[in-house]
C-alpha cells in the first residue's frame, strides 16, 4: 500500500491505469522505483531485496515459495509440503524462514501465501526450474527426462496427487480433508503446462468432482469431470479404456442434475470402449452395460434397461462367479428394474440372493448386507408385506450405524426406510422422530442445499400431514421444491413431483381454512 501511495504521488498516474497495470505486469510495477525520495526507492525494491534475503538466509525456502505460489491464497495443510524437501527439517526451516520475512502466514497446521505475493512470485518465476529436484520428492515424480526439473507448477500438482486421501471421497469421513485440498486443486490446475502430468492432473480433478458430487454439488462438479475427460481425451486418445473412466463420471454428475438425455450418449461411449478395449465378457463392461442401464430407467424405458441389467449379470456371474459380491450388486440391480416395472414376485428371490451372496463374502454386520438387508425389505413392502419388512429394517439400521456411527449419511436414509414401514402399518407417531432424526443427520452431513436433505423434507411432511399437521408441513414441502429446483434444476421429474405436492397442500388448507370459516358458532 505504501509503495503503490508512493509510486502515484511521485508519478501522478491516475488510480485506475495504475490498477490496469498492475493487473497486467504485477512484476514490473512493484519493481518499479518511484523517482525521488530514497526511503521510497527503497519500499519499492522491497519484493527484490527480501527474496534475495530470504535466498541468502536458506535458498530451499525460495524454491518452496514457488511452489507455493501455484496454490490458492487460502491456508494450505503443512503436510502437503513434507516432501518438498529432502527432509520434513528442511521444509519446517524453509517455512520458517518464509514466515520470518512475512513472506507466508504460518501456523503449526497450515501455510498461506498472500495472493500478491503468489502473482509476483509467478510471474518472476523462470520457465523451467533451475534448481536440482530434492530426492524426497523426486521418488514422487514421473519425469520427462534426465535433465528436465519439474516447473514449480507441476511439482506442487504432484504434492498435491501424493496428498489424496486415501479410499473413495464418497466416504464422509474424508471430506474436511477435501474440503481443505479443493481451493488448491482448483487453483494449481489453472497453471498446468503442457508437460504436466496429465495422469496426475486428470485424476486429481476427476477425485476431486466425485467429493462435490458426493456432496450434493453436481453444478461445481461438472467443469471438473469435463476438464478432466478433455485432459485424458488428449493424452491417451478417445478409445482408450482409462478414457471410458471419464465420460462414465461426467455422465453420473449429468444425471445427478436430472440431465439424463445428455448422459445416455456418454454412457454409450463409456460402454463402447470399455467392451472394444477389454472385450464384451469383462467385468468393466458389466459395470457400463449397469451404468447404462439406470440412464434408461431414470428416462423411464424400463424394457431397454431389462436386457442390459440381465446381460450385465450374465457377464458378472461368468467373470467373478456366483458368489462374488459384485454379481450380488447385478442381481440388486435387475431385482430394482423389475420392480420398475411392477414385478415385484420376480424380483423377490434375486433380492433374497443377493442378500445371501453380500452376507457370505462380507459377514452379516458388513454396511453393503444393510444394503442388501434394505432393498429386500423394500421388495417385501411393495408386496405388501410390512410386518415381514419390518424386523429387515430394523436390523439394517443397526448394522449401518453400528459400522459407519450415528450420524452418517447412510443411517439416514435407514433412518428414513423403517419410518416408511411404520407408516405403512399405520404407527405415523413413531415414525415421526426416526424422519426427524433423518433429516437432521443429512442436513448437518451432506448440508442444507443437498437433494437428499430435500428427499427427507419430503418424507417428514408426509408423516405431518398424516398426522394431520398440514400448517407444518407446507414450508417443508416448500423447501424440499427450492432445493430441488436449485440442485437438478426446474424441469427435472423430482422437481414437477414436489411442486405437485405443494400445490395440492395449499389446495387442502385453503379448504380447511374456508371449511372453518363457514362453520356456525357454537351454543352457548
């Protein structure tokens, strides 16, 4: 601020064209030396004297800087930064040599770098880097060649691929961690060169749109799947299998938007190369032959979706054996389109199957024989049979918050289930906390602008107005339509269902309230 008050009264440039450039050669204009004043010459060789200071005090902690530079200026994890060194000592000095000449924010947790600083360090920045890789990163990084160092950008890419999480970023318990990573992979992967490791690149942002899609955030989810598809479209051509991964995942965040027109053609494409590269008997194309399969069922053509379930059990079976639990995942999966299609005897016993395959492979308390446990219930009460449903869900919810806790996502929606059945059979009071409860743990895990929070809001006005509290089941239902409306967008099916539902709602009190209105008073 001083050198940029300096610079305008020394030069009389207006506000604006000072700003114009900055924006444009950040560089050059806070090197730029206000004429007259020596204290001021001084403030505006500021940025050149403290690096060479800070170059002179530990010369690591100049190259950690750059790396640091292609982050977001929000607070980085300090372990992302262990092996950008040679060894975790070197790094804690380098960073403390940063913090010394407020260079970085520092905690014992985390590093941020001002975003000035990050433009100015960018931009000064040479093309290529000049200094020898340290070996504890090296192990990490696929070189182009044995004399060709790593731009800072690629390297803080690679401390940032070597950073994942470990398991799938569906899994809640991963996502604070992702949380935090978000900002940095959407920041570092706008200044990838054209060496960088697309691999590494395309996975990150792939992993990194499977947590926001996870979390109900399809609309932010999708530039990342399509970046992702277009980096590893170029890199390893259209017919390659890791290719068919991408327009695979793109097209599950275009169906979570409700646009499933737009996905069938993707998920086509997923399945032509994934059988032409691995062959129409191959697991993986159980898995595209199942993907396309649900595309047909949410567009309502259940008859295409049969003969591609049943072909995609066929293959599973053949491939992995009977008992194997992705066979299982088959048989759920036909069982769930025959009873799209109101054949609920002949799904029954694939259900029951299913179920006994899950418990054998994975043990009876596993969350995936919940699941099981769940659908075959499911299957039950759309035969009618909720007293035989009941105890089926009972015991789905135990071993789902036994396993995954009380509060995970999964818990609600068992949660959500048996109040289904109590319903069913006429108990809506004791329904009533469990849809409470439900709502609250997918509120406070997944957030408030989530379809599935909308899905419970809806579940929970239902048990209101059954219990013939209409007044306090309007917002909920009015709720339930703006999230859904905001997340898979006005025309989506899940969207003109809730609308029906809050128009028939307001229909039925504006009849109670004129009902009362018309009723004589009472004697006295």
């Amino acid at each position: 601020m001083q050198q940029a008050g300096a610079y305008l009264a020394q030069t009389r440039t207006n506000a604006d064209t000072y700003l114009t450039q900055l924006r444009a050669d950040p560089a050059g204009v806070l090197a730029a030396t206000a004429p007259g004043d020596p204290q001021q010459r001084t403030i505006a060789q500021l940025w050149s004297v403290t690096l060479s200071a800070v170059r002179d005090a530990d010369p690591h902690a100049v190259e950690l800087l750059r790396v640091m530079a292609y982050y977001a200026p929000d607070p980085l994890p300090r372990r992302i930064l262990t092996t950008a060194l040679p060894t975790t000592r070197a790094v804690d000095h380098a960073l403390g040599v940063l913090a010394a000449y407020s260079m970085i924010t520092l905690t014992d947790t985390t590093a941020t770098v001002h975003r000035l600083v990050q433009t100015v360090v960018r931009t000064t920045t040479p093309a290529s880097n000049p200094q020898p890789h340290p070996k504890g990163l090296r192990r990490l990084l696929r070189r182009t060649g044995p004399t060709a160092p790593p731009h800072p950008s690629q390297t803080a890419l690679t401390l940032l691929h070597a950073a994942m999480p470990p398991g799938s970023p569906e899994d809640v318990v991963t996502w604070p961690e992702w949380q935090r990573l978000l900002p940095h992979i959407q920041a570092t992967s706008k200044h990838q060169p054209d060496t960088a490791d697309v691999s590494d690149l395309a996975t990150l942002l792939g992993q990194a749109a499977f947590y926001l899609w996870a979390r109900g955030q399809a609309a932010q989810s999708l530039p990342l799947e399509e970046r992702a598809l277009q980096i590893t479209e170029a890199a390893l051509g259209p017919d390659h299998p890791d290719t068919a991964l991408r327009p695979g995942n793109l097209a599950a965040t275009l169906s979570d938007q409700g646009r499933h027109t737009e996905a069938h053609p993707l998920k086509e494409r997923a399945l032509r190369i994934t059988e032409t590269a691995l062959g129409p008997d191959h697991p993986g194309t159980a898995l595209r032959l199942g993907n396309l399969a649900a595309t047909f069922s949410a567009l309502g053509q259940h008859a295409e979706a049969l003969p591609l379930q049943e072909r995609a059990l066929r293959v599973a079976e053949a491939a992995l054996g009977p008992d194997h639990p992705d066979t299982a995942l088959r048989l759920g999966n036909l069982a769930s389109t025959l009873s799209d299609q109101g054949r609920h005897t002949e799904a029954l016993p694939l259900e029951e199957r299913a179920l006994r395959i899950t418990e054998t492979a994975l043990g009876p308390n596993h969350p995936t024989t919940a699941t099981r446990l769940g659908n075959l219930a499911s299957a039950l009460s759309a035969l009618g049979q909720h007293t035989d449903a009941h105890p089926l869900k009972e015991q789905a919810l135990w071993i789902t918050e036994t396993a995954l806790g009380p509060d995970h996502p999964d818990t609600a929606t068992c949660l959500g289930n048996l109040a289904a059945t109590l319903s069913a059979l006429g108990q809506h009071s004791e329904a009533l906390p469990l849809e409470e409860r439900a709502l609250w743990i997918t509120e406070t895990a997944l957030g408030p602008n989530h379809p599935d929070t909308a899905l419970h809001l809806g579940n929970l006005a239902v048990t209101y107005s059954t219990l013939g509290r209409h007044a306090e089941a309007l917002p909920l239902k009015e709720r339930a339509l703006q999230i859904t409306e905001t997340a898979l967008g006005p025309n989506h099916p899940d969207a003109a269902l809730r609308l029906a539902e809050v128009t028939d709602l307001r229909r039925l009190l504006a009849q109670l309230t004129e009902t009362e209105s018309e009723s004589p008073p009472e004697a006295d």
